[in-house]
C-alpha cells in the first residue's frame, strides 16, 4: 500500500510544508507531533483525552510491547489499537533505538559521557551482529534475538498504521568507519524488513524506511538517497543528530534536502518546542518525543519563556506561596481548572499523581498547539512570522 500524501501548502521561504497524511485507521493533518503511548498507554491519560487535546496518532513501543506483555498476547486481544481502546492512527519504531540504548547508553548518557550500564538498567546488548541483535531482557535476564524480520513480525501482530524498519541508532561519539559499516548494515536490514514485509505484513500497513549516517554529511546523504530508492512508503531521519542543536539541524536539513518530496518525512525522538519549529523549517511532517510526557511527570511544565527553554519548574521553592495559575490564558483542561502555581507545587513535591497527570495534559496541550499553530502559518502563507513569534516567546 503506497502511502496516502496529500501536500496542501508549501512555505515560500523555506521546507516546511502542511498536508494530510491517509492511512488504515485516518488522518495525520501534518505537521503533528505524535505522543509516545510506549506501552500502550500515553502515560496518564485516556484515549478520548488525547484525542480531545487535537492528537492525530500516538506511537507504540515495539520493544517494549514484545517483552511485556508480549505481541502475540496483543494479536490475540484484536491488535494494539483494541487493546489500548485507541482508534485511531498509531506509528510503531523498530526497536532500533532500544538496542542503541542498551549497547550504548541513551542519547543523554552519550552527550554527557555516562556509562551505558548501570543501577535500574538490567537490560543489555550481547552483541550486533548481521542477522540481528543478541540482547539480555530487563523483564527476566533472558538472553533473546532480534532480527529485522522479528521487528516486523512484532509489528505485524501489533497491528499498526505505520511499521518503522529495524536499524542500528548510531551514536555520534563512534568512529567514522563504524558508522559507515553500521549505516550500511542498516540499508541491508532496510531490505531484509521491506522483503518480509511484503510477504507476511498485514493489509494498510505502510513501511518507513530509516536515514542513518551519524553526523558525517556524506554518509547522511548517501543513506537518505538509498532509503529512497527502496520502495518505502515513508522515510525517517534517525540516529544521533549530534551534541548541539544548529549541528541537529543541519544534519536534518543535508537529509530532507535530497529525500523525495511526495514521501512523508519523520523526525525520531525530537520534541522540544524550538526543535519543532527548526524542524518544521526544513520539511519534516511529523515529529515523536518523551518530552512533555515525562517533564509533567518530573513536576516540570511548558510555558512561553524561551529562555528557560520554555520550562518552569513547579517544584522550585520560589513558588511555595505563588498565587499565579500554571500559564496565563493557557486554554487546556487543566489550566482551566485555575490551579495556582502553589497548589501544583505542593502536589508535585507530595509526588500526588493528579498534579503528575495535570502538569502532563497541559504540556501536550501546549505542544499539540505549537505544532497546529504552525500547521495553520504554512497554509496561511505566514511561517516566518509565525515561527519568530513562537521563538520569541509568544504563546501558542
């Protein structure tokens, strides 16, 4: 099944494009941002919240689905989208970033220089190897493998709108010549999930290819023109971007700049709000992160301050006697509700779960209208306007 693109308006002045994205289960109006639903749940929140709050598609964690509760438990519950109570569009990685994790730490440990082992990280990479990836499980220690075709198997049963391919997520501290080797891997993997796939994958499910090549402009782009000569429906840009933000995008933008525009793009694992709008920019459709999720949950909300990186702290002592709401004018559910800053500051720090759920439903809200407001800038014709407004600190 050919991917369903329809590109409504392209920005004058740059790549940023809205459109429609069609598949098995809807509409992905682009750009979105996709919350993480990891183990089947965006964390805290029902189904019909998400949705109310404007998402189109929520994303499931193949690696994790498998080991618990397992994806043939799942198939045989009628799918992911049955077992969750989710009916709309869901997009699924491979497990390629949980083996990078494993093997070399999360992209945290790896910018800050952190061990990849150690308290709470019982899992473990035994070794990566051509057929696939030999790893310990953080469930039970048992050792297990993972092959591109088990990837997609995995996420055959899981039943998802969009599969991504199996591939290894290069961090950006390895040498060239790894890179190079496990770039090239990757496409070999590319073709062993797109042959399974069009064998045994399910009806509707469309297949995204993954761009990898480190931080290396050669090897990025060579890899984004091999993704898009293999029949993928849809091309993703993965791997370690690099250890600051203008090397990010320039690492997004040596991609974009020779992927095939009819093709819907994807950014893996990118969410801050000035890394949308740099995103945006440069022609990506849709974007996935932990970022709000796992702030609200740590007692930290999005607010229009960029020089706080668009954060307060609510836990912070300064706001013990605060009578301030969380933000000003903020529409969403729980803003509404007229909290103060106080009140939320209290029940973080008493680690009460319905100030964890509040804080995390309003900083999806907040990213859910960043993304929409700059959705409704392409088709307007005014982005640039737009996208200084939001870096300036306007409120979306």
């Amino acid at each position: 099944m050919a991917a369903d693109f329809e590109i409504l308006a392209v920005d004058s002045g740059s790549m940023a494009r809205a459109g429609v994205l069609r598949v098995a289960h809807g509409e992905i109006r682009t750009p979105a941002f996709v919350p993480l639903a990891t183990k089947g749940s965006v964390r805290g929140l029902t189904p019909a919240e998400v949705r109310d709050l404007g998402f189109d598609m929520v994303l499931g964690n193949t690696f994790h689905l498998h080991l618990n509760p397992g994806d043939e438990r799942i198939a045989g519950q009628g799918g992911l989208h049955s077992f969750m109570r989710w009916d709309g569009p869901i997009i699924t990685d491979s497990g390629g970033f949980q083996v990078f994790s494993m093997g070399h730490g999360t992209v945290a440990d790896e910018i800050k220089g952190r061990a990849p082992n150690g308290p709470g990280r019982s899992g473990s990479v035994r070794a990566i190897e051509e057929e696939g990836v030999r790893y310990r499980a953080y469930t039970d220690g048992s050792e297990r493998f993972m092959a591109p075709e088990t990837s997609m198997e995995i996420q055959a049963n899981l039943g998802s709108d969009i599969a991504l391919v199996f591939d290894e997520c290069t961090p950006f501290h390895v040498s060239r010549d790894y890179t190079a080797r496990s770039t090239e891997r990757t496409h070999r993997w590319l073709d062993r999930c797109l042959d399974w796939h069009a064998e045994h994958g399910p009806a509707g499910q469309l297949v995204y290819g993954i761009v990898q090549g480190g931080v290396h402009e050669d090897l990025r782009v060579e890899s984004a023109q091999a993704v898009a000569a293999r029949a993928c429906d849809g091309i993703a840009i993965g791997g370690s971007l690099g250890a600051e933000k203008e090397q990010m995008y320039e690492v997004v933008r040596w991609a974009t700049a020779v992927l095939p525009p009819e093709r819907p793009r994807h950014l893996l694992g990118i969410g801050e709000i000035d890394d949308l709008v740099a995103g945006v920019a440069r022609g990506i459709d849709t974007f996935d992160c932990v970022m709000p999720t796992r702030l609200g949950r740590h007692g930290v909300a999005l607010v229009p301050e960029p020089g706080r990186r668009w954060r307060i702290d609510l836990t912070a002592a300064s706001l013990k006697d605060s009578d301030e709401p969380l933000m000003e004018g903020c529409p969403c559910p729980a803003c509404a509700i007229g909290y103060s800053r106080s009140y939320l500051r209290y029940m973080a720090k008493a680690r009460e779960l319905t100030a964890m759920r509040l804080i995390t439903v309003h900083n999806l809200a907040f990213v859910q209208r960043t993304v929409a407001r700059l959705r409704e800038a392409i088709l307007a014709g005014t982005f640039e306007q737009v996208s200084a407004e939001i870096l300036g600190g306007a409120a979306p």
